[in-house]
C-alpha cells in the first residue's frame, strides 16, 4: 500500500504551472498561488484554474484590460469558494475569510508574542536550525472573554497562508462512547494532512478540565485522547545534534524558501483559547504541551483608543465626535464591547436622521453609552492578572 500525501508548496507550484499554461492564465502567480493553498490536491488547483480561466474569458469578452491588481484579486476571489479536499468532514471549521494584525485594535504584546511563535519559523526556518530552537507546539490564549483572542488567531494564520482549523468544545463532545476521542483524531489528522497548519480549539477548559473525583470516565478518555495527539505534533530542531547541524545547515541553505518553510514548517501549531484558566489539567500547560501561555487582558486606555480608531475607519464621525475622550470614559470595555457600542451609536444616527443621515454625533455616541455597559469588572482583570498558569 502506498500513501499519496497532499502536495507541498513547491509542488503545488509545480503542479499549477502546466494548468496555467494549459488555459493561457499567466504563469508568474503560481508561487504566490501556492503559498495561498496548503491542504489543496490536484483536482483542488485542476478546479481552481477552471474558475479564474472562466474570469478572465469574461473580462476579456467585456473588452476589459487585467492589471497585477486585479489578477491577484481575480484569484484570491475563486479561493475562496473552493475548500481543500483534504480538509473536507464533519469537524473542524476551516475559515477562508483574510484578517490581518494590524485589523485588530490593542494587544500589542500578544501580537508580537503570537509573531515569534508562528509567523517566524515560517520566514526564518534557517535560524530556527541553526540555533537549534524549538517551534512550539501549543499556544495557549487566556484571558477575559471579549478581548479578541479567537480573532488573533484568525489574524496570524492569515498572514502565515496556514491552513486554519477551528473547533470548539461543544462540537467535539458526544453523547456515544468514543466518538469524542474519534472526532479529535480526525481533527488532528485534518491539520497534518493540511499542514504547515493552525488548530485553534476554543472554550479547551470544557473539554479537557482539570483530572479529580468528579468528573466522568469520558472526559478521561478525552484528555487521554488529547494529550496523546498534541506529543504527536511540531518539529523540534532543538533535537538535531551539533554533529550533524553543519550538514544539514549546508543542505538546508541550498533549498528554496518554499522548501525551507515546508521544512520548518510541516507540524501542527495547536492554539487554544479559554476564560478559565484554572480548571485546566496541569499536564495540559507542562512545557512539550502549550510552550507559550499568553494572556489576552482587558484593553488600556492607549489599546481602547487604538480599537476604536480601527472601528471607526470607515464610519462618517461628526467634528464633535472625540475618540480620545471615548477611549478615557470606557475603562472595563472590551474589544466586543466597543464593536457593540460602535454598532449602537450607528444605529442610533440612522433612527434619528433617517436612511439619508450623514454623521454619527456625539449625541449618538452619548445614546449608545447608556444602552452599553462594559462586561469586565475591576476584579475580574485583576484575578487574570494576578493568575499564575506555573
């Protein structure tokens, strides 16, 4: 029996180059192409020129000229209705939409921290060898709920063109004996199959909590089920010996930069997210597990102002309309809560001046203020604050 994987960047580069050539599509976006398309076989690409060909003849039946600009739209737009066939079943949500860092307002630490962890390894693999570094093989968010930490998962594996699986607790759990630890091997099969891959698994404290006396023989096969995967992902360059560092460095030089990522890259990055930090299993947080924990706290004021400017951008605001002053007067507001106050105030403009009204004012702003109340308290950001995971 032979097992026919699914194409690497370099040969789904290779593999497009031909299909290209074969419907008169211009050839030199297929290294960008795929970079853009981890976990797509043959027929995925076979399909996907066949869509962008189809775009094109019609342009060129409109008398319509094609720029860098648009080519790169034209195909990023086909994309996005085609799923990876690899990737395809009932579990694991894969979320095609783009969202980048600088889309999310704040959390300029997270950011950065997120950036080393995955971003890095994939646009620096040889200094990951060289220096013998280990990628981590989990991150672990937690913090508040509101403050944008699903979202910057979506973010950072948007700008790292990784395949992106996302589940949460409720979707893996099941009533019948075995079928939650079935669904949780099939989910990190999804992401090797699809890798250099993200599985980001929310609300994790409800499928994996803390081993006592209470719980059921089921959530012990689940964590059981768990822990076993998650020592099964990633790549340690750590464990490459001195001896044999110098020759594969040399080797790895020699390679391309797709080559290189696909490399460095080939594991699974598992990203978890939770509001409830301490009822975690502690062999779940060990190093070798979550490397990287993270808090995602409340937003300050600088991250408030940041969030709103961002919010805002496209939104018509009134020269009474101070963005500072808003930032100062919503102190326990979190990033969903400003999403809700700006939704508020918008709908507010359109009540009172109707469907052709211009502005948002301060009046607005003042209505949408008592309607939203900020959802963290002084307590709550203090207690994640003062929380110690080691």
């Amino acid at each position: 029996m032979i097992f026919i994987g699914v194409p690497t960047e370099v040969e789904r580069n290779e593999i497009l180059k031909p299909m290209c050539l074969r419907l008169n599509l211009d050839t030199q976006i297929c290294s960008e192409v795929a970079k853009w398309t981890p976990g797509y076989v043959a027929a995925d690409l076979a399909m996907l020129c066949l869509d962008v060909a189809r775009r094109y003849h019609k342009l060129n039946d409109a008398g319509g000229k094609k720029n860098e600009e648009w080519i790169s739209n034209c195909w990023r737009f086909c994309l996005a209705k085609i799923q990876p066939s690899s990737l395809k079943g009932q579990v694991g949500v894969i979320n095609m939409s783009k969202l980048s860092l600088n889309d999310i307002g704040g959390a300029t630490a997270v950011k950065q921290a997120l950036k080393q962890a995955v971003e890095w390894p994939l646009t620096h693999p040889e200094a990951f060898v060289r220096l013998g570094l280990a990628i981590p093989k989990g991150i672990l968010l937690y913090g508040p709920p509101g403050c944008a930490k699903t979202s910057l998962v979506r973010a950072i594996s948007s700008s790292t063109n990784t395949t992106f699986l996302a589940v949460s607790a409720a979707e893996i759990y099941s009533p019948f004996v075995g079928d939650a630890e079935k669904t949780i091997s099939e989910l990190f099969q999804k992401a090797r199959m699809g890798a250099p891959s993200i599985l980001f698994i929310d609300e994790i404290d409800a499928l994996v909590g803390s081993r006592g006396g209470r719980e059921s023989g089921s959530q012990e096969r689940v964590l059981s089920a768990f822990l076993t995967e998650m020592d099964g992902v990633g790549l340690r360059a750590d464990l490459v010996s001195r001896r044999d560092q110098g020759e594969l460095l040399d080797r790895f030089s020699k390679l391309s930069l797709g080559s290189k990522k696909e490399v460095i890259g080939q594991g699974v990055i598992v990203i978890a997210a939770t509001n409830r930090p301490d009822s975690l299993d502690s062999a779940l947080i060990r190093p070798g597990r979550f490397d990287k924990i993270l808090l995602v706290g409340a937003p300050d004021y600088e991250e408030r102002l940041d969030i709103l400017k961002i919010l805002t951008k496209k939104m018509p605001l009134a020269a009474d309309v101070n963005l500072a002053e808003l930032a100062k007067i919503t102190e326990l507001f979190s990033g969903a809560d400003l999403n809700n106050l700006c939704k508020e105030a918008g709908l507010q403009a359109l009540t009172e001046g109707g469907m052709n009204v211009e502005e948002i004012n301060l009046v607005h702003w003042t209505y949408a203020l008592s309607k939203v109340k900020p959802s963290l308290t002084d307590s709550q950001i203090e207690w994640y604050k003062n929380f110690v995971l080691r």
